[in-house]
C-alpha cells in the first residue's frame, strides 16, 4: 500500500518524531509534489521584494504555497505580488493571517521568516519545533538568550537553516566581499592589527508625518496583539509604530513618504537600530576574515539617541571591538568617523583591503594610488592600497554562496546538510551585534565577554542582559523546554 506524503507526516508528528526528512521528494513518484513547499511568513518590504525573489529564481526547486501576514492588506497585496513575480496566477497560494496555522501545516516543508525583528527567534524556534527547516532574515535573535535558543532548537531538532547573510555571497553584492575576506585570510596583510567598519546612521529628520490610524483596527483586519506578540503590550496602536500599508482599508494607495516602511525599526521595542540593521552584514564579514571568532569586549565611546514620540533607536555611534588576537575593531556611522558603509582591513605594516557593496566616490584628499587603475576617484566594491593585495586569485578560498544567496537553503533541505552559513556562525555575528547594542546603552563602560562559553564575564552583566523583554505567551524559553522534552535531552 503507498503511503501519501501527508499521512506520513501526521504519523511521524503523532508519535512524537521529528522527522529528519522532510522534502516531498522522500516519497519517490507518487508524491505530491517534487518542489519543495514553502511559506513566507511577513508580507512587507523585503518579503515582497528579497524573499519572493529568491523563491522566484529557484522554481526547479521549491514553490510558494502559502503566505503569512497578521495585515489582512498586505496578505492581499503578497497575492498580487506574487502572480506579478512569476507571471502566472497563484490559485493555489494559500493566505493566513496567524502564523501558527503555517507551522501546524504538515504539508509544508519549510519557512522564510520577514517579520520584524523582535519575532524572529520565536518563529525560528517554533518552527524547528514543528518539523520545518528555516530562512530567517537577519538580525536572527535582540538577546543572547534568544540567540542561544536558536542554535540549540536547530541542532537538537535537525533542521536546515539559513541567514539573510547576502554579503556572503560571490555575486551582486556580496561579490566585493568574499573576494576581500579570501585576499585577507590569504595573508596579503601579515597579520591583521585593525578593522575600520562603517555602518548607516538611522537619523530621520522627523517623524513621518504619515496618516495615523490611532483606533486600534478590528483583528480580522490586522491583528495588532499578534502583531506585538513578544513585545509589550502597553502601547497604543499607530500606523507609525508599525508598519506602512500600501493601501488604506478602501484600497486607495498611500501616498508616497520616503522610509514610509520602516517604522518599526526606529524602535528599541521591536529592533536594536542599524548596529543589527547594518552591522549583522558587516560585523558577520569583519569577523568572517578571522575565521568566525567573537570579541573579548565592547564598549561605546560616543553615540546619539533619536527622540522622537516614538523613534528612540541609536543615531551616530563609534564603538570598539577588542579581540583575543589583538585585533581591535572601530565600528561607527559615517558623519562621526568618515568611514564609508563597508568593512576596511589594516595590515600590520599600515597595507589596506577594503571591501563594500558598490563602487564608492572618495575625496580628492583620499583617493588610492593611481598607478594601477585609469580612475582614482573612487573606490571599488574590493580595494586596496596597493594593486599586488588583490591582484589574481586569492590563496585561501572559503565556503561561500556560489549561486543565488536562497539557493543554498533549498540545496541544503534536499541533502539535509548545513547551508554556507552555519547557525553557530549566525550566533557568533548575532551576538556581536547585541553587545554593540548593550555598549551603546551604557556608554563609557567596557562589557566584557567570553566568546567560548558565550557569557559575559561581569556576573551583574550576565544576569541584566543576558535576556530581553519578551510577553509569556510569546517566549522562547517555554518552547527550547517542549525541544528539551521532546528529544530526551
């Protein structure tokens, strides 16, 4: 007798097992399917452009079957968009507007997360919980504590996951990148002796004065309670706070405000600003060229908060990184330190590689030697001080992203096997990014930390930071405890 696919799974989720294959494609030819089935859960800005995108290149592999937004309008635009992407009519696509009905989908292989940041470990943890392999867009945790959990419901339940790390990969935009990690850890430099890392500054001018629907709408409309979950609850409901809408309730279009997306990540209730925004890309390549490894300490020199009604998030900042190999990092915005948005390499003997996403414009006062280039007014995505730094091919080649930067996921739930980018490897740049956030609360202090055992190392720091706000109903500790029972451990 065959076995359907979807019978095979209620057995296996039935008798407490998680399976460690779950692809359509196990069940040979009677399957239902040979894609991958996919759901993406957040319906904004980079889940209607990035991840919809990736799904779109990777038709030989997987398809979109259902789509996820507590935004009754954005769910209904993610349709659009979607017959838009790939030319056809999506009638199969399934919409929900609660994302646990996603994750209790048996006939769903695996998740892409584009949720505002505070979500993002609770999904992924939940996720690993209920048998889906996961793409979470960075930052992945606002906490070590829910950066930590991830890691351990990955690995305990045996799921593939993968970072929205683009900068790791050898095309677009990650191209200046790899290349630049490769010519370092190929030791053009000698020994490395400092990082120069600029990230965005977050500085609006102003509030957005965007229309404001201060009612709190109907749930059936856009569920503001799902829409905090881990976050506080003692808050009014604003457009502002949340998130732009490309129409209003009539369907007529909002008109158009520069930003009008990103409310959200003005607030330390939802994000940790562009230190994660900015800095989960660029901290990840900095610490990449030293094989992976974290900092010893952290600590803010200067920084500017935002004080709005409700942006509240980092401004300017220059922070220091120190690590066990000498090595000390300037993290900093460019109107306080005139670093560009990029990752710059100094050699022991003042040699330089520089690595960014694009060709950038540089002063006259700052222009590179001439000698080997027609142009010196600028800077290329990969560039140096001398043409020998990055000049054939680099003697170290690391694992990286040599297709589209979704391929790897889909890649990896075929095989089972880890992506480019390991979880240990997303905590690693995770982690980093929250001290920078500490520091930056309690500038002037040095925070210490002990990137092996990953706790900092001033016991009053473990127990004050360690962990984020976050409501009960919506923890993740509850959630590793069900993981811990589930798998005996």
């Amino acid at each position: 007798m065959k076995t359907s696919r979807k019978d095979f799974l209620k057995c296996a989720l039935a008798a407490g097992v998680f399976p460690t294959i779950v692809p359509a494609r196990v069940l040979g030819a009677s399957a239902p399917s040979n894609l991958l089935q996919i759901a993406l859960i957040g319906c904004g800005r980079i889940g209607t452009s990035m991840d919809i995108g990736g799904l779109v290149a990777n038709q030989d592999l997987a398809i979109l079957t259902t789509a996820c937004d507590c935004d009754s309008v954005r769910l209904a635009n993610m349709k659009t968009v979607a017959e838009k992407r790939y030319g056809r009519k999506m009638d199969h696509l399934k919409l929900e507007m609660d994302y646990r009905k996603v994750l209790d989908d048996p006939g769903i292989d695996g998740v892409m997360i584009c949720t505002q940041d505070h979500w993002h470990a609770r999904m992924v943890v939940e996720a690993c919980y209920k048998g889906k392999d996961v793409y979470v867009q960075k930052p992945m945790a606002l906490s070590v504590e829910e950066s930590e959990a991830i890691v351990e419901a990955v690995r305990k339940t045996k799921r593939v996951f993968h970072i929205g790390t683009q900068q790791r990969c050898d095309k677009g935009i990650g191209a200046g990148f790899v290349k630049g990690v490769e010519y370092v850890r190929s030791g053009r430099l000698g020994k490395i002796a400092r990082i120069d890392l600029g990230i965005i500054d977050n500085s609006p001018k102003s509030e957005w004065q965007v229309p404001s629907l201060e009612r709190t709408p109907d749930p059936k409309d856009f569920d503001f309670d799902l829409w905090l979950g881990p976050a506080s609850d003692a808050v009014r409901y604003s457009q502002l706070r949340t998130h732009w809408r490309p129409v209003d309730e009539k369907g007529k279009p909002y008109a158009k405000i520069p930003g009008q997306n990103v409310g959200w990540l003005q607030i330390k209730d939802y994000c940790t600003g562009n230190i994660s925004g900015w800095g989960s890309h660029h901290v990840d390549i900095a610490q990449w060229a030293m094989e992976n490894a974290g900092p010893i300490s952290v600590k803010c020199e200067k920084v500017k908060f935002l004080g709005g009604r409700l942006f509240n998030v980092h401004d300017d900042c220059l922070i220091t990184y120190k690590y066990a190999n000498g090595v000390e990092m300037k993290l900093g915005t460019p109107r306080l330190t005139g670093y560009r948005c990029g990752v710059q390499f100094f050699g022991e003997n003042g040699d330089w590689i520089s690595t960014c996403r694009h060709t950038t414009s540089v002063p006259e006062a700052k222009r590179v030697d001439t000698a080997y280039k027609a142009k010196a007014d600028f800077w290329r995505a990969c560039e140096a001080n001398r043409k020998g730094l990055i000049e054939g091919e680099p003697e170290v080649k690391i694992v990286h992203n040599p297709f589209n930067h979704h391929r790897p996921w889909f890649l990896g739930m075929r095989s089972r096997q880890d992506t480019n980018v390991t979880v240990e490897e997303a905590n690693v740049s995770t982690i980093s990014c929250i001290l920078g956030y500490h520091a930056m609360n309690e500038a002037g202090r040095t925070i210490g930390w002990d990137p092996k055992k990953r706790v900092f190392t001033n016991p009053d720091d473990q127990k004050r930071l360690y962990s984020c706000f976050e409501r009960p109903q919506f923890a993740v500790a509850p959630i590793i405890r069900e993981i811990r029972k589930k798998v005996g451990a």
